[in-house]
C-alpha cells in the first residue's frame, strides 16, 4: 500500500506531500511495453525514484518499461511493498531507475543512425514464376499502382522473372534469387549461360548496380512457401538497420499474426538475393501456399504488410525518430538435408512431429526423419535449433529438409532520417 493510503486511478501527491520522499514530485508520461496493462499514476523524483500504480498487475509480468519522452526502454528494478494474493489487487511498485541508466539512455538516443530519406522504392513479385502471391499484387499494382504510392516517395512494382512466370515455372536455366552475386553480375556474357543469368543482370542495371549510390533506396521481393511458416520476414543481416527497423515496426503494427525475423546470410557470405541490387531490402514469406496457387488469405496479408511497410517508409521520410530496441531474430546456421542412399535418392522424410512446427525448438534428440520402412532417425546435435522451410517443396532439389536456425536478442540502435 501506498505509504499515504492508496488514493485511487489519477492520483498525483501535492507538493507539501513530497518531503516524504526527499524531493519535490515531477510527473512524467509513461506507457508500459505491453500495452493491455494499464498504468494509473505516476510520479518521479529527482532522485531516480519512480513510483506508480498498476490495477490488475501480475508480478511476473512486463519485465520493461517505456519512456516516451527519451525513446528508449528501461529495464525494471523492482521492490514490491506488499505481495498481492491475486492478480487483480491494486499494488504500488517502487522503481530506482539510477542516473547512470537514464543518462546512458539520452546517450544512446543522441547517438541514433542517420541515413538519407528515401526516393525510389521498388516492389518484385515473380523472382520465383509458380510463387502466385506476389505475381498477381505486381500484376495488379501495374495496372493501378495508386495504392502503393506515399507522398515522399515513388514506388515501382515488376515482375522479376517473366519466362518463368509465363510458365508458371520457378525458374527457366538457374535460380533467380541466388544469382546475384558478383560472379554472376560482372561475368562476361556466353553464348550458352542461363537465361536468369542474363537477367540478372538486366535487373541490377535496372535497380542497382548493386553497392552503387544509384541503386534504388529499397526492394521489396515477395514469395511464397509450401512450409507452414506464417508470415515471415526475411533480412540478410542484423546489422542491415533500416530493414530492422522497419521489421520492428511492422511486428508492432501487424498483428494478425507473428511475423519472426529471418537472418539469412552466413558469417562471410555475399548478398545473393535479387533485393540486395538496392541500397536494402526485405522479402515477405507467406505460406502454406501450394505451387501454381494464390490463395486470396496470403495475397491480403502480402497486401497489407507491404501497405504497413510503406506506411513506415512514409514516417521515416518526414522525420519520424524510431528509437533504440531489442528484437528477437532467428539467424541461419546451416540447413539439414534428407537421408540418402547411397545412389542420392532420400531414404526418409520429415517426421511427423517435427512437420509444420517452423521457428519451434528442436532439441538434441528429438525426431526428425521418419524413413519409409517407418524408423525414427533423431537428431544428433548438441544444442537447441529453430528450424524453418520444414520440407519446403522447392527445397527438395537444393538437398534441404530444412535451415537450422538459432535464436538471439538483438540491440538495435535509433534511426533517424539526415
């Protein structure tokens, strides 16, 4: 109880009652991280002490508080005067936020990234021809792009495999979405090369070239899974700061449904999908969704979640400050293939407890391969995995059952626009 007597939702202490805790009251705007948890009365002290009240507060819950006013999430140190029995008991809780902590804050803040707003945003449905959802939203904004469009920038939707699409195939010679890789993008042209190869370069020329201070500002490339995988977000690196940024948002603005970060590229790899000829990128990954289909669900959240993203482009364009956060990401480690014989065909297939459960844990020995004559094969690592692509039908031919992932926590630093 509050050392006065609880006073209720809104109560603020008068000044003549702030001796009582060493220093005149300052009241400060505050809203917690998990927003179902109201906040009654607050009020903070020069001296770090924070003090509020939380109707219907449970003592293991909101680890993290929110400070508007320095853009930055505090960690809570706590000192619960009484215990609730119940949940729903009205409780004060004491905080010592120390000057060190919130000075390290305003710096922190101070020190956000600053990058050059953006101009030129592209939009590629089809790098893969049979992946029906981001096919028809390009179609679609090519015949009636207004939609897309945001007052500080332009966007350009197109279709990036047309041969393919036109077969309804995912590719024609090689696959589209790891050709673009210097070996590809600077190699003399063949008579004989693959058709993707070719294209390739086209498009870089057209969009990038890749590395390039004339590429365009951003790319966003949609596909589509046979796995069960919801919609997922695809990034090359942690260290790309506005696709992170911009994934952030739309986890805090979407939500429909999870949308788990992908970190795609290994320690020392090169970017090799089609969005890295722009400046940064994001791909959507929705699914299930069978090859040759679209799926009116899929192609409305595809729909939305480029909508969201532009939305944050928008705000980032006029100046908005997105401050600093932790994020939780699933980074690729490696990929697990099928048992083979010895001639190379698979001798088993995904378990049926390990099927659709993407961005689950997988511990040591747990099933993960059923064989036909119908034996367990566990697996063998030493360390909890997530995986993800769980028997992606693309994946049969590039010897994937599925990608091994780990999962961090990620501090990301602000961003602002120059």
């Amino acid at each position: 109880m509050h050392p006065q007597g609880h006073q209720g939702a809104g109560w603020r202490p008068a000044p003549q009652q702030a001796p009582d805790w060493g220093a005149e009251a300052i009241a400060v705007g505050l809203a917690l991280a998990n927003p179902q948890l109201p906040l009654s009365s607050w009020v903070e002290f020069p001296s770090g002490r924070l003090l509020f009240s939380l109707p219907c507060y449970s003592c293991t819950a909101a680890p993290k508080i929110w400070l508007p006013a320095s853009g930055f999430c505090v960690p809570l140190i706590t000192h619960w005067p009484q215990h609730p029995a119940e949940d729903s008991v009205p409780i004060w809780i004491v905080l010592r936020f120390f000057h060190t902590c919130l000075s390290r804050a305003a710096a922190e803040m101070a020190a956000s990234c600053r990058i050059k707003p953006l101009s030129r945003v592209a939009v590629c449905g089809g790098t893969h021809g049979n992946e029906m959802s981001g096919i028809y939203l390009a179609k679609h904004w090519l015949r009636d792009p207004m939609e897309l469009q945001r007052g500080s920038f332009t966007v350009t939707p197109f279709l990036g495999n047309p041969r393919a699409i036109e077969k309804c195939v995912r590719y024609v010679g090689r696959d589209l979405n790891r050709t673009f890789t210097t070996e590809f993008l600077s190699s003399a042209e063949a008579e004989d090369e693959p058709y993707e190869v070719v294209l390739a370069r086209e498009i870089n020329q057209t969009y990038g070239p890749k590395g390039s201070a004339q590429a365009f500002d951003f790319m966003f490339d949609l596909h589509n899974t046979t796995a069960s995988m919801g919609i997922c977000l695809i990034v090359d690196s942690e260290e790309s700061l506005l696709p992170m940024h911009m994934c952030h948002y739309i986890q805090m603005h979407y939500t429909r449904s999870p949308c788990p970060i992908y970190l795609y590229k290994l320690p020392g790899e090169e970017t090799y999908s089609i969005n890295s000829v722009a400046k940064a990128g994001l791909a959507l990954e929705l699914g299930p969704q069978p090859q040759q289909v679209v799926r009116a669900d899929l192609f409305t959240q595809m729909r939305d979640l480029i909508a969201c993203a532009l939305d944050f482009i928008e705000l980032f364009n006029k100046g908005t400050v997105f401050p600093a956060f932790e994020i939780d990401a699933y980074k690729i480690t490696g990929c697990m293939d099928y048992p083979r014989y010895p001639d190379g065909e698979i001798s088993a297939m995904v378990h049926p407890k390990l099927q659709d459960k993407n961005f689950l844990p997988l511990n040591p020995r747990d099933p993960i391969f059923q064989t036909f004559s119908g034996e367990e094969i566990l697996y063998e690592g030493n360390t909890t995995i997530y995986p993800a692509f769980i028997n992606e039908a693309a994946y049969y031919e590039k010897k994937v059952a599925f990608a091994m992932m780990e999962e961090h926590t990620f501090s990301i630093p602000g961003l602002q626009r120059e």
